[in-house]
C-alpha cells in the first residue's frame, strides 16, 4: 500500500510538472505577440501568494501585486528593478 501512495504522489508531481512547462511555453509565446509592459497584470487561478512587480497601464509605473504561481504572462518580474528596466 505504502508503494501505491509513492507512486501516486510521484504521478501527481509530474502531471503538476508539465502542467508549468505549458504555462511557460504559453508565456513565451504571449510575450513575444505582445510586448509585456502592455499585458494586464494577471494573478493566474492558483492559490500561492508570491509578492511580484508588474507594470501598470492605469498608474503608468510599475507596481507590486500579488502572483498566484501559475498562468501569469510576462508582465510579472522579481524585483521592482527588473520591472522598471523592461518597462521605462
């Protein structure tokens, strides 16, 4: 029974895996359609709370906002510098 658990766990991790390899490739490609500084700032449907920088349109300046961990776009950096270096 031990093993069934392990395995299923492991199954879990990897389908979690991939799930973030699309987002990422679905960000690369939004970020290349469109340039980021004009993307909305999107929180994305999970429930994680990481503090992130984004640019935007409305204040004309970067501003902090909170990333739910998956499917962001671009517009999200680490740093308010990162941000302000993308987005003059």
């Amino acid at each position: 029974m031990k093993h069934l658990w392990l395995l299923v766990v492991l199954v879990a991790v990897a389908f979690a895996a991939e799930d973030e390899k699309a987002d990422k490739a679905k960000e690369t490609k939004e970020n290349k359609e469109a340039n980021v500084c004009e993307l909305e700032l999107e929180t994305g449907p999970c429930r994680a709370a990481f503090r992130k920088y984004g640019y935007s349109k409305e204040k004309k300046s970067c501003v902090e906002f909170i990333y739910g961990g998956c499917s962001g776009n671009g517009n999200n950096f680490e740093t308010l510098e990162e941000c302000k270096k993308a987005c003059p």
